[in-house]
C-alpha cells in the first residue's frame, strides 16, 4: 500500500479542494474526496459502511439545513454568525460523508442529497425537529454536538481510513459547537426567570428525542457511552440550574426510527425546501 504523503486522507481532507468556492446544486463543485484512495479495507463489509457513512452524513444535512433556517432569525448578528458557521460546518461533514457513502454505491453527493425520497433517508429524528426559539435551539445542539462529538472521538480510529480521517477532522468543529451550545445553556437557565423557564420547556420537550441516539445499529463501527454523555450534560445542567427531565423516549414506529427511514412530520418540510431546486432544474449549472 502507498504511505506517501500525498495519500495521507488526514492531509487530503484538510485542503480546499474549491478554491474557496462555497457548495451549492449546480455550482459544479468538485468531489471532496478526490484524490484519496477511496477503497475499502477488505475486513469491512462495504455496504455497511456505505449505509454507516450515509446516515452519519444524513444527520449532518438535515439539522444543518436546520439551522440555516435560523440565520437573520438569532437575537445578535454575533449568534447568527456562530450559528451560521455551524451549519456550514455540519454542511462540510455532509458532504464528505455522502460522497464516502457515494462513492461505493455507485451515486454522487448531489443525488443522495438531492435526489432520495424521505424514506431513504437514514437521520436521527432529532435532526429534523424544528426549534420553537432560542433557547431550543442551543439546548438542542448541546445534546446533538455531545453525542456526535463523543461519537466522532470514536470514529477518529475507525477500520476504515477515509472515514478515520472525515471524523478527526470534525472533533475540533464539534467540540466548539458543543462549547457553544453549552455556555448558552448555563447562561439562559442561570439568567432571568423567563430565561431559565424556556430553557427547562425546550430540555422537556427534545428529551424524548434523545434515546434514539442510543439505539444499536448494526452498520455502526463505533458506539457512544451513555454514561460518557450524562456525565457532560449533566454538568451543564447543574452549572444552569436546569433540571435533567425524566420523559421516556419517543417510541419506535412499527419497531423503526429515523434510522430505519420512519421520521416526524417535519422531515417532509424539510425535504420540500431542501430538494424543490434540484428538482425542478435537475441539469442545472450555474
């Protein structure tokens, strides 16, 4: 196997393969991936990995689209600014990951993005959940950036070198989403009684949300310690005064989550928005 430098997927993935180009359907961005050996280790299966990549590369779509819905609706141009380089760097894990899972299935980012129907689509519910305000929004990408960042610390050492490198590139990025999330968590629930009231409403409403991240699946080449999670929301709970909730998990559909294609009504929105261009100028260059 070639060592060299040049096919260091922790190097390759570091460089602006655009030339600065932000990615967009039409725009004719290049492939993120190209010029990385792309093969797959003969002890993992690559179906699996494919559908492992594409689910971890569904989350990141979806809740990025999600808050880019937020941006010009934040309370302080410095928060739409965070915000906004959040969902583009969740963008930037999507498009990786979907060309990863592309690339052995034989489709391009584009037409796994752009092109599935909401069943084939492999993302946590969580993802998909609209924010009712502010504070739903950090408390949700506290849970959200936890779980993906302990996740992402895991992968950082997976059988499959592409993705190894995908996941240590986003370890840094996650750790500051979940930074982020947590100082406005502590801030809103250790704020005003308005604060800290809205703050426990939105952690009683995405609780239910939470236990889907935890669900064994079979694609999975890393799993998150449940323990290792409450250990960091707890702290961040305790530090705003919060109380953890105690609600029960939203059930499974027929015994199938959004990891088995079953997601809330809010995906077909999100779907609606996300797709319609592509769609509807599905050759279309610009």
């Amino acid at each position: 196997m070639n060592t060299s430098d040049d096919d260091n997927p922790y190097d390759l993935l570091s460089q602006d393969h655009d030339e600065g180009h932000r990615w967009a359907f039409g725009t004719g961005f290049a492939d993120p991936l190209a010029g990385i050996d792309t093969s797959v280790p003969e002890q993992l299966d690559p179906d699996a990995l494919a559908r492992w990549c594409l689910a971890l590369g569904d989350d990141a779509l979806i809740y990025s689209h999600r808050l880019q819905q937020w941006v010009a609706r934040l309370p302080e141009l410095e928060e739409e600014t965070a915000v906004a380089n959040i969902a583009l760097d969740l963008l930037g894990q999507a498009r990786l990951l979907l060309s990863r899972a592309g690339g052995i299935a034989g489709q391009t980012e584009d037409q796994l993005a752009f092109f599935r129907e909401e069943k084939e689509f492999r993302s946590v519910r969580l993802a998909e959940h609209d924010n009712r305000d502010f504070a739903e929004l950090v408390v949700r990408l506290l849970i959200f950036s936890t779980w993906r960042l302990a996740l992402f610390e895991e992968l950082s050492s997976a059988p499959d070198p592409v993705l190894a490198a995908i996941a240590a590139k986003g370890v840094n990025e996650l750790a500051y989403h979940r930074d982020y999330a947590a100082r406005w968590v502590v801030r809103l629930g250790d704020g005003t009684p308005v604060s800290h009231a809205k703050t426990q409403a939105a952690l009683d409403n995405l609780w239910p949300l939470v236990g889907e991240l935890f669900r064994p699946d079979p694609d999975a080449l890393a799993t998150v310690d449940p323990a290792a999670f409450d250990a960091v929301i707890d702290t961040v709970l305790a530090t705003g005064g919060l109380d953890r909730p105690t609600a029960a998990a939203l059930a499974p559909v027929g015994g199938r989550t959004g990891r088995d294609g079953v997601h809330t009504e809010a995906m077909g929105y999100i779907l609606a928005e996300l797709q319609s261009v592509a769609r509807a100028h599905p050759d279309a260059t610009w």
